[in-house]
C-alpha cells in the first residue's frame, strides 16, 4: 500500500499552506523563510528518499559523515534560526522556557493509535526526549519539547556551510562569542550533556535565545524510516500507513507564552495518481507560494485565532552562506 504514494516535504513561516513552499530534499542549498519574527535557512535530508520533487538527490553526504553514519540516522531538520523582534513585543528575546520545538496535528488521531502506543511514547520520553509533553489524545493532538534539549545540536552562531557534508552544518558549540555565553551559563560542552542539562527550569530561564542572535539547530533519528512509512524502535515497529488517517506529519518552532510561530516543516504523502509528471500536485492551492520561493517575493498570511502570521517572505537562499 505504501508503494502508491509519495512523500512531499514544504515549509513556511506559519500553518497555513498557502504560505509554504516545496523543500528541495537532500540538496545542500539551504532554503530561507523569512517573516517579521523570523529569519531561518533550512536543509531537510531524508535517507533513500523517492519524493517530489521529482529528480530529487536519493541521500545526502550528510548521512555517510559521522555521527550519523554510525547511527543509522533517517531524516534531518537542520537550519538556522535568527529571531527577529516583533513590533508590538519588544524585548530583549525568547526565554529558554518559552520555544518550544515539536508535532501538533489540525484533528484528533485518538481512534488511529496502534496497540502499544502508550509504551511507544514512554519509550521516546525516556530515551529519545524526556522533556517532551504533551496530549496525543486531545481533540488537537500535540507532542512539543524545549528547543534547548530537544534539538540534538544547539550551535550558537552561523555554523557552517559544506556541501561535502550535505550543505549547513553544525557542532555542537559556538562561535567564540557564543561558547563564551554557553560558558557563562555552565552549559555542557557535549550535546548529550546539554540536552540532559535543559531539562531543568532553572537551566532554561537563564537562557534566552536573542533576538538578531543566530542559532544553528538539527534535529535528527534513525526512527522515523520514510522509505519505508514505518516508525522503528526498539522492539516496535509501526507501519505508519496501516494507521494514516490524511493528515501530514507536521514539525513547528513556536513560542509558548505568545503562540508566535517561527518555521513550519510539513510531511504530506499523496497519491501517485494525484501528480503530475512534472511532480506537480494536480488541483494544487500552493502554486503561487512555490513561485515565490525562487522569485523572492512576499506572500500573504493569514491570521488566526491561535497565532499571528503576518507577512513573509520565502526563498532559495544560496547567497551570504558562510
């Protein structure tokens, strides 16, 4: 069944899909989405990929390099984050307990969970994330964790751009200003340490992610394997699509306090009868967002109840990368 569908990657400054664009997968070129909160470059890898767009890299570099060769990793959300200051919110930046870094859905999935999903998720709070929280059952199911020990690597600083590696690349670290801060904060210097380290309150409202500061931040596992639509862990492993009920497979960097959204990734699958052979959606509503990822040019956002989601900006940034 998986084998009639394939897997689109988009991203955007907010929900609404209007606004996204389709993410060039396993290309080194960083994506930008820029909103007046917000200036973000982003990479997403995905192993053996066979996605739109059409004619997309298999696999990255970023694969075969170290430490992700040794640990089978399967898909990456790799970018730099600069946090604007908003207009009506000045300050100095975003508190370490506020941004928050995970999955929300639009409906419940509470009738589409499989057995054994309660042991699943303890699983992925002990091993994978233990800051994680959240409602899976809820009427709008959400699962977010800190950024500060959610990401696998926490780079303050622009990081690097290599395309031997897979395009913008980080350690964990800093710059020589933002080791410095790290230091100041006691932050441990190994990205394990760290994560362990931002689980506690105090660790994170010490901690503020500057406004106009450049943040490098990657997320990555070998769990989710999107060859093969399954979730594996450890003595469990889930045939995604036996439970797929339409909806994607949504990522968000959001504020908790002030709702502000900051970058949205969004897994959809469609149907290979439902695309063009140009790897164009057939009826899409997107296709002015995708022209403006390499036109530059400003798209409208919607405002909702929920979030603000003012003007932004979308483009393939391949230019000012160090």
């Amino acid at each position: 069944m998986a084998d009639q569908y394939v897997l689109r990657v988009t991203a955007g400054p907010g929900y609404d899909e209007a606004t996204h664009v389709e993410v060039p997968v396993n290309r080194p070129e960083p994506l930008r989405i820029q909103s007046p909160v917000a200036d973000v470059e982003l990479n997403v890898r995905i192993r053996s990929y066979h996605g739109l767009p059409r004619a997309s890299f298999e696999t990255s570099p970023y694969f075969s390099t170290s430490p992700h060769d040794a640990n089978n990793d399967q898909f990456s959300i790799t970018f730099r984050f600069t946090p604007l200051e908003p207009s009506d919110s000045p300050g100095e930046g975003i508190s370490g307990l506020d941004l928050q870094f995970g999955n929300d859905f639009d409906r419940p999935i509470r009738d589409r969970l499989p057995p054994g999903f309660n042991a699943a998720l303890s699983f992925v709070k002990w091993w994978v994330d233990p800051g994680l929280d959240g409602d899976p059952y809820a009427d709008q199911p959400y699962l977010f964790g800190p950024a500060l020990s959610s990401f696998n690597r926490l780079h303050i600083g622009s990081g690097h751009y290599d395309e031997e590696k897979g395009g913008l690349w980080f350690d964990e670290g800093g710059d020589s200003q933002g080791l410095a801060v790290r230091a100041s904060l006691g932050v441990p210097s190994t990205s394990k340490e760290r994560m362990k380290w931002a689980l506690r309150d105090e660790a994170k409202a010490n901690w503020l992610f500057r406004y106009g500061q450049t943040y490098g931040l990657d997320f990555f596992n070998p769990y989710l394997d999107f060859e093969n639509l399954s979730l594996r862990l450890p003595g469990f492993q889930l045939p995604v699509i036996k439970y797929w009920d339409g909806q994607g497979l949504r990522y968000v960097l959001r504020n908790k306090s002030t709702g502000a959204v900051y970058l949205v990734v969004l897994f959809t699958l469609h149907l290979k009868t439902d695309v063009n052979e140009d790897g164009t959606l057939k009826n899409a509503p997107v296709e002015h967002a995708s022209a403006s990822a390499s036109g530059g040019c400003d798209t409208d956002v919607k405002e909702t109840a929920a979030e603000r989601r003012p003007e932004a900006t979308i483009e393939s940034q391949v230019d000012d990368v160090d």
